[in-house]
C-alpha cells in the first residue's frame, strides 16, 4: 500500500523522530537523557570559564600575599577593578533581556510551524473525506466512484508528501505516499521537475473535482462542494505560512549581537568572579553555573527555532506523512463509507422539569402541551411556571422570557422480554424547539 516517492540511501529503517519523554513526578528521570538535550553544548562554555576563574582566583589571591607580605599595598589593577561590577550588571541585565526576546521569538516559531502544518493536515484531510462522502450511490456509477475515490486519496497524499518535503531540511526527505503505480509515468516525471510540485498537484486535483462533477460521480450540490475547494485552500494559505518560517530566518543583527555579547560575557565573568567572590571553589561554581545558564537557553532557542529539520527536538515530519496515509487509507474502508445501522426500539418517556429559555415567537400552544404532559406523569412545573392556557399569547412567560424544555428519561423495552426492563438510560437534555 505504500511506497517510497524517491529513495532514500539511509535505507527504510532511518526515521528522525521526535523525542517524547515521560515527565514524571520528580521530573528527574529527564536528567539522565543526553539524546536532545542543549546541556553538552553548553559544558565546555562553563567548564572552561569555571576553570579560568579558578585560576584568576587563584593568582590574585598569590599577588595580593606577596605585596601585603613586603608590606605594599594593594595592586593598581585590583584598585582600578572598583565600581566594575556594578556598570557589569548593568550588561548582564541587557543581555538577559536580549535572552530571553531570542528565545521567546524561537518558541513563538516553534508553536506556530507545529500549529500550521497541522492546520494543513486537518484541512486537507476534511476536503478528501467531504469529497468521498459526495460521491454518488448509484449502481451504475460504481465503478467511476471507485477509481475518483482512489485517484484522490493518492494525489492528496503526493501532496502532503511534497509539502513537508518542501519545508523540512531532512537531508534525503524520504516521506511515504500511497502506492502511485497506477499514475502515468509522463506525469510523475513532469512532477519531479517543476519548481513547486504543490501547485501542480493541487491543480490536478481541482481538476479531478471538476470533471467527477461534471459526469455525476459527485452529486453534491455546487455550494456544498464549493466547500472542499474552500478547505484546499485553506491548507495551502496555511503551508504557505509555513514556508515564511522556514526560508525566513531570525535577524541576522539580533544574532550577531546577541553571540557578541555572550563572548564578552564569557570573558569578563570569570574575572570579576575571582576579585568579588573571596573562595575559589565559590567563584568557579558560580561561573559554572551562570555561564552555562545563559549558553542552554541560547542553544535551546537554535534548536527550536527551525522545527523542520532532522534533530531529535523537530517535527515528527516521517511519522506525521505515514500517520496522514494511514487516515486516507482508513477511508476507504467500506465499513468507514457506511452508515452504521442501528436497531431502535421505542419504549416510554418520562417528563422531567428543566429550564431553559426562548426569547421570540408565540409558544403557547407548546407550553400548553408541556403543562399537559406534566399532569400525565405527575411532575409538578417549576418555580414561578405559569400554567398555559391555549390562546393566551403571554402564557408561560416569565419576564418576558419563555422557560419550556424537558428532560427526557427513556425506559427501553428489550426485544425478547414483554415486561418494561428496569434499566433507565441516563437523563440527558433535550430542548424543545
């Protein structure tokens, strides 16, 4: 049933799938994964300005020794450091805003790619499933119906392929589509070398519409089917939307700011670490930390900022094309193209008091035969109920607002017992309308 649309040379067991996890109570389990996570970039960044801080600390605490040892005084480097750390908060406050604006934007892209291509799926998917359901149940038309429905379910899924392919940077974007062999050769090669394969697919399954139509396979009035051109539409607006985050990077300014003032950063932390913190262990844990705080959130940001590519945080894009042709294929089941049937038996009803409200229209005569069904079963009316009387245009009304609905509870009859069963379905609402 499926196949491959152009090989892969990683072979058919390479699938970049997204990492899902287990977020257990103590949230400690996900320490230990290394598949996915920033935190090995950002090691060698905080272990090397924790170990130059360790050892800046080291070399003034050995200068300021040797000079109050001779009796000197403190060294004109020492003295001339005074007040830097306050003008250092002022960078570190300018940074952290920088920060958290590039990752705040990279989420943003994030969400808002997962959104769009699942927007696309589920308009998509909407279209072909209406189109089927249009398709026409007379005899003769069988065999017609038979080969739209299956043109259809395989050029939509060439087109969910192709669109993923065109968004996600998988190095040989090898996507599954539903068997394609029964297509002409001269049109899959066309296909291959257009400059967007999307558009030409949704042309030919426009075209596909039309002419079923037009000879009866689908019977669907023009507006109804108006609406399946509507969700293709949709998809394709949405895709488009897509393509913006992938061939539009961040800022290139942004970027190159932001990583020029975490070098700087790098640089001078381990120095005013080692002149302000008074233990050396103090003052390389706490470049450890805050170095390697700052370089996690930067490379989180880079990871999630393009979610169409092969890493373990991106887009399940193999598994989200195979779970799309395994609903088109679930379509064409024959069961899923039937109406269940259903057996109903009618057994009794029991009027039971509930409100709700009508604003418009003279409902009388329905208050009147609600009043009426409530003497037969012995339910007294609600609170402030005014007894209808036919004719009399303000009966049941209550603040100018009609209050007229019941809650039906039905006693089912079973087919091979005469007595009532002593089951009772579970009231639910019903409004009389």
């Amino acid at each position: 049933l499926f196949r491959s649309l152009w090989p892969s040379s990683r072979g058919p067991s390479w699938d970049p799938a997204m990492i899902y996890y287990s977020d257990d109570s103590w949230a400690l389990s996900i320490l230990c994964m290394r598949e996915g996570s920033v935190l090995p970039k950002a090691l060698p960044w905080a272990f090397t300005n924790a170990v130059i801080a360790a050892v800046l600390h080291w070399a003034f605490r050995q200068l300021e020794s040797d000079v109050f040892s001779k009796g000197g005084a403190p060294s004109g480097f020492m003295s001339q450091m005074d007040g830097m750390t306050v003008i250092w908060s002022g960078y570190t406050a300018v940074l952290g805003f920088l920060i958290v604006f590039r990752n705040n934007q990279a989420y943003s892209r994030f969400w808002e790619g997962a959104t769009l291509v699942n927007q696309t799926r589920g308009e998509w998917f909407n279209a072909v499933s209406s189109l089927l359901s249009f398709c026409s149940t007379a005899h003769e038309k069988k065999e017609d119906v038979e080969k739209f429905q299956n043109l259809c379910i395989r050029l939509v899924s060439l087109l969910h392929c192709s669109a993923l392919q065109d968004v996600c940077e998988i190095e040989d974007a090898n996507l599954e589509i539903l068997d394609a062999s029964g297509m002409s050769p001269e049109s899959m090669a066309f296909l291959e070398k257009v400059h967007d394969r999307c558009e030409i697919i949704m042309q030919w399954i426009q075209r596909l519409i039309m002419k079923a139509h037009l000879e009866g396979t689908i019977v669907a009035p023009p507006p109804i089917l108006s609406r399946s051109f509507q969700e293709l539409s949709r998809g394709v607006v949405n895709l488009n939307n897509v393509r913006k985050i992938r061939n539009i990077p961040f800022p290139f300014p942004y970027n190159q700011v932001l990583i020029a003032m975490l070098f700087v950063h790098w640089l001078i932390t381990p120095l005013l670490a080692a002149m302000v913190v008074g233990s050396l262990w103090w003052a390389a844990a706490t470049c450890f930390f805050v170095t390697g705080s700052l370089w996690s959130v930067i490379y989180i940001a880079k990871e999630i900022d393009q979610p169409f590519g092969e890493d373990p945080n991106d887009l399940p894009m193999v598994e989200m094309q195979r779970d799309f042709n395994q609903s088109l294929a679930n379509l064409m089941e024959p069961l899923a193209q039937e109406i269940p049937s259903y057996d109903y038996v009618r057994g009794k009803a029991k009027v039971t008091e509930r409100y709700a409200t009508a604003t418009n229209g003279d409902d009388s005569q329905e208050d009147a035969d609600l009043t009426e069904a409530r003497k037969e079963a012995q339910v007294p009316g609600p609170p402030g109920h005014i007894q209808a009387k036919p004719g009399d245009p303000n009966a049941g009304r209550k603040g100018g607002r009609t209050r007229r609905s019941v809650l039906l509870e039905t006693s089912h009859v079973r087919a091979d017992d005469s007595e009532t069963a002593t089951e009772t379905q579970k009231p639910f609402p019903r409004q009389f309308s």
